[in-house]
C-alpha cells in the first residue's frame, strides 16, 4: 500500500481549504473594526503573559490561522515550544504556518485533515447557530506535536473564531496549544472533535460534527469497505457472506489501514472500528 507522506496530505488539506471553503469567504469581517481586532489582539497578549507566571495552568501558545490565506496573522509563545519566531500583528506570515505544520506527528496527517476540514463543515453548515454567539463557540482535539528538543508531546488544540463573514463562514480563528504529557509510540489516544458554547449545546454539536465526519467517512472507504463495517457494527447484514475468506481479510486489512490514518489511532480490528463508530453516531 501506498505510503502516504505528511507534505502529500497537508497539501491536499491546503488545497481543500483554497477550493471548497476560502472562495465562499469574504473579505471583511462581519461587524468588526480594527479598533475591536486590537483589543482582542491585546487580550490574548495579556492571557499568555499571565499564563507564563502561573505554574499551575498547562502551558500553552496562541496563534490567529487566517483560513482565506493561509497563514498565520499574530501569535504568542510559539518559540517556547517550537523555536517558530512569534509573528506580529500586521505581519502575516505563510513562513510560520508551514513551521508548524512539520511539528505534527507525521501519522497524524490524515486526522489532523479530516478532522479540522469537518469543523469547518460543520460551521458552515450550521452557522446560523454559530452566529447567535460565535464567541463562545470552540472546537478541539488532541494530537501530539514535535517541541524544539525533538520530542513529541500530546497538545490539546482548542480553536475559536475570530473573523467570520455576514453569511457564517470562517475568515480566522484562534487556535490555541496546550501541552499535556509526553508522547509514547504505540501509546496513542483517539481523536475527537469536542465542541462548547458557552457549555450548553455541546451534544448537538457533537452531532453535527459527527453528521459531518459521517460524510467524509462514506467517501473516504470504499462502498464494499462501508457495508462490511455496517455489517460488523450490526447496522446490516449480508456484507460478510458475500466474499471469500482470502478476501475478506484483505478487505479488513485495509479498513484498518484505512481507520488508522483517519483517526490517527491504531485500530486492532475491524470489530472495534464499527463499535466505536456505531457508538459516535457515525453508521447510518
């Protein structure tokens, strides 16, 4: 099976963004002055100062992902974790958003892609929701990232929106780093979006991510691969009985392969990815 490399997947989530998202966007925020962007700007800026003389909280960094752009508008404390120069604000820069794509672990690729690109739908979908109070809106998951001393650590990476369009769609938003624990290979956690406003509809946005994902997984196996994992998760019969034992294996072997650069989570076996996926509400 083909090796898939991390320049090989991002380019295809960067590509993703540019033709399926970035054209829907405009160029102003909704109902935002550069009076208001400063103030938030200054607010971060005081929120990591007051983190690095707090022992207690997680460390962590901030960053502003311009989505039209592709780039990286301002950050604070990317050096402390990564060695990336902080970018100024005013300063856009594409330098630093490429830095920081290579600190992601390379068999995370797949996840960090599909995953991010389904919080994107997921907003874009249900944005009138989103729009009632887009503050408070914030989506996350977990996956571990290579730090200045070449050792990974499992960060939690918490996104906000920070400009949206008049129609719902994503122009920036803050993604914000916090380190967790070391990395252990072959120790791995599945990833998941996790979404809160204001701590109320945080299931039904679960959903909506997991209607989302749902859709990108139909795509992303095949529609044999799809019913045989129906057929495990108990969702529907018959899929099994119709291939050979040679086959059959070969087909399980691949959905695992497949689930495994998904999630980013090393599924032993097929029976275990239909379980998991019947239990998130993923199976039709």
């Amino acid at each position: 099976m083909e090796q898939r490399t991390y320049d090989i997947v991002l380019n295809e989530y960067v590509n993703l963004m540019k033709t399926n998202y970035a054209p829907h966007v405009e160029e102003e925020p909704f109902n935002m002055t550069e009076a208001d962007y400063l103030r938030i700007v200054e607010q971060y800026r005081t929120e990591y100062k007051e983190q690095r003389r707090n022992h207690i909280q997680r460390p962590f960094c901030i960053l502003e992902f311009n989505i039209k752009n592709v780039q990286i508008d301002f950050s604070f404390g990317l050096n402390d974790f990564f060695r990336i120069k902080d970018v100024e604000p005013g300063k856009p820069s594409l330098e630093a958003f490429n830095k920081i794509t290579k600190c992601y672990h390379p068999l995370y690729g797949d996840a960090i892609s599909h995953q991010s690109y389904s919080i994107y739908m997921a907003t874009l979908k249900y944005g009138s929701e989103v729009l009632k109070n887009p503050r408070a809106f914030s989506a996350g998951f977990v996956i571990p990232l290579e730090c200045y001393n070449r050792q990974y650590h499992w960060f939690e990476i918490r996104t906000q929106i920070l400009k949206y369009d008049r129609h719902g769609h994503i122009i920036s938003h803050i993604v914000r780093y916090e380190q967790i624990k070391p990395y252990i290979d072959g120790i791995s956690n599945i990833l998941e979006i996790n979404f809160y406003i204001d701590g109320f509809l945080g299931l039904l946005f679960h959903k909506m991510a997991a209607k989302s994902m749902r859709e990108k997984l139909a795509d992303f196996f095949s529609p044999t691969e799809w019913n045989l994992i129906k057929d495990y998760a108990g969702v529907e019969d018959g899929a099994k009985e119709q291939h050979t034992k040679d086959y059959l294996n070969k087909l399980r072997f691949k959905i695992v392969h497949k689930a495994t650069s998904f999630f980013g989570y090393k599924f032993q076996r097929v029976e275990l990815l239909a379980t998991y996926l019947k239990e998130k509400d993923m199976l039709d």
